[in-house]
C-alpha cells in the first residue's frame, strides 16, 4: 500500500508517519509514505528526522493548494491522510485569510486530484472545534456545525467538501474530529508545551480570562490510532469523533502542568481573554469506540512523559521559540 500524507511534517501528522515506518500499525509493516508538506513554520523537518532515511519513506516539498504538483504527487497512492491545515486559533484571529486559503481552498484541490487519480480512500482529519462551544453534554457526528473562529471555519468548510465530493461523485471520504492534542514534538506556540518551555526557562505561563473554559484532552499517540483505525474500518461518507475522555478546565491543565514542572501558582500570569473563546468543547466517541477504539495513554503519565520530552529535547524546540520572540518583537 501507498499513503499520501499531506501536513506530514506538522506535530500530528509527523507522529502518524513515525508510528506508520516503525511499524506502530499492525497490517502497515510495509505501506510505503509519501509526505507532502510546504513547510511553513509549523511544518518541521526535524519532526521526521527519525525516519529521513527510511526506505520506504519519500518527501516533497510542495502545496496542497498546488494542482500541477498534485497531479503529479498524487496518482498511484492508495490512501490519502491529510493533515495539511492551519491550526491555531490566535494566528487564524489576526490572519484569517492564509487558513481559508489551505484549509479550504487546499482541501478541495487535493480532494479533487484524488477523484481524478482513482485514490480508494481519503481520511481528512478535522477537528472538534467545528461544532462551536456546548454548555453541557457532548457533540455527536450528527450535531450542526456551528464554527465560532476562523480558524474553526475554515475547518468546517472543509468538512463541507469532504461531504459534498462524496455525495456528488462517490469519493469515499472519511472525517474524524478530534479533541485537543498534546505530546511530543508539538509547536511551542500550543498551550502545553508553551506553558512546559515557559516553566523550563523560569518564565510565567499566560492563563487566558478566568481560566474555566473547558477543553477534552488526547495523546497525539491515541489520536493517531483512532485515525489508523478509519482508513482500516471507517465507512465512506462518515464522520467519526475522537475524544481522550479527560475534560479540564484551563485552570485545572495549568495546575497540573504546574505540579508537573515543580512549580507554583506564582508563576502564572493572568491574561486578557481571547476574542470569541469557546466555553467548552466535550465530544461523544460512542461511534468510533463501536469499531475498535480506546484510548490508550493515562493523562497523567502522558502528560509527565511530555514534560520530560521538553526537557531532554531542548534543542528541538528552543530555534522554534526564538524565531516566536523575533516575529513578535
């Protein structure tokens, strides 16, 4: 087998790669990867460092809004996992334009290259902020996409033409929608391992407003599974959420992050809040746990592992701070 993975040098999409060549997908062992990324800030080569020399491994450099190259990247791949997207929401808030442009726009250029190329499946991977914010309960596949950022909507502008190339030509496409990730190799503008290379470097952690907006944490580890999981046993057409099951405030995450770092509560700096932040985001997992999934990886320990990771991989992620200081100097 032959996987496209647009986005492949980004956090997620580099973890799904590595777990893919080293063999972390049973009935993968000898799936060959194609990683298209354009490599914009977030998309890191050193993220796939560890398998640059794989033989079963190739990378271009390019951009899923490019048709040329991906009428030439795309044919002769038999799945396509796309992770190519803009993702965070503060940048999406003072720049909207670049996240419509890829997430949209990039979308549907590579869902159209793989109709005209005969791909059997494609896995757009999405995310929970789609559904907008819930006060109680939890989302499931069937609610109404009701996007409150621009980073959230063009997110579910794709999911519309995931939608729309399936009905229209029969395209077998599969979203999964997950909730916030965390582990290693995760850009330094995220809040985990913002907060954990703040602790490091003795600096104060931003708490956003009253710090009781809710979000439901996952490993990037148990989210790549769940992803493995729908291009195995997904259905066409289908939606699948992706939940870790551990539902935090953002002040409950930053005292664990806290006593994870050996430090207290004098090191966090309270912040103006963000425009238009949801209150809460929970997911129901009901379907994809009815084909196999479970989460894997105890918070706790997944989040302690992640902190030891920053601290022996300080030369990963300091270049990628300083170049944050410089851009907003």
């Amino acid at each position: 087998m032959r996987i496209l993975i647009p986005g492949g040098a980004g956090f997620i999409g580099s973890h799904y790669v590595r777990s893919l060549l080293s063999g972390g997908h049973p009935g993968y062992e000898d799936a060959r990867v194609t990683v298209l990324d354009k490599l914009t800030y977030a998309g890191n080569p050193e993220n796939l460092r560890p398998v640059a020399g794989h033989p079963r491994y190739t990378f271009v450099r390019g951009d899923v809004t490019d048709a040329r190259l991906l009428a030439e990247v795309v044919p002769g791949h038999d799945a396509i996992v796309n992770f190519a997207a803009e993702t965070h929401v503060d940048r999406s808030i003072t720049g909207a334009g670049d996240f419509v442009v890829t997430n949209v726009y990039g979308t549907q250029r590579l869902l159209q290259a793989a109709l005209e190329a005969d791909v059997r499946t494609v896995v757009q991977v999405s995310t929970d902020e789609v559904y907008g914010s819930i006060a109680e309960g939890s989302w499931t596949e069937e609610e109404p996409l009701l996007p409150n950022s621009p980073y959230s909507a063009a997110k579910a502008g794709a999911d519309l033409l995931c939608r729309a190339y399936h009905r229209t030509y029969g395209l077998d496409v599969r979203v999964t929608r997950c909730s916030n990730n965390y582990g290693p190799y995760q850009y330094p503008e995220k809040v985990v391992p913002l907060f954990v290379t703040n602790l490091i470097d003795g600096l104060p952690v931003p708490l956003y407003g009253d710090g009781e907006n809710v979000r439901e944490w996952l490993h990037v580890d148990d989210h790549c599974r769940g992803i493995q999981l729908v291009l195995d046993k997904g259905t066409a057409g289908e939606v699948y959420n992706i939940g870790g099951g551990v539902e935090l405030t953002n002040r409950e995450l930053t005292g664990r992050l806290l006593a994870a770092s050996g430090v207290g509560w004098e090191m966090v700096a309270h912040a103006e809040d963000r425009l238009g932040h949801d209150r809460r985001y929970a997911v129901d997992s009901g379907k994809i746990r009815s084909i196999g999934y479970r989460p894997q990886v105890d918070f706790d320990e997944g989040l302690a592992q992640v902190v030891r990771w920053y601290r022996d991989n300080q030369a990963w992620w300091r270049p990628l701070k300083e170049k944050l200081k410089e851009n907003t100097r």
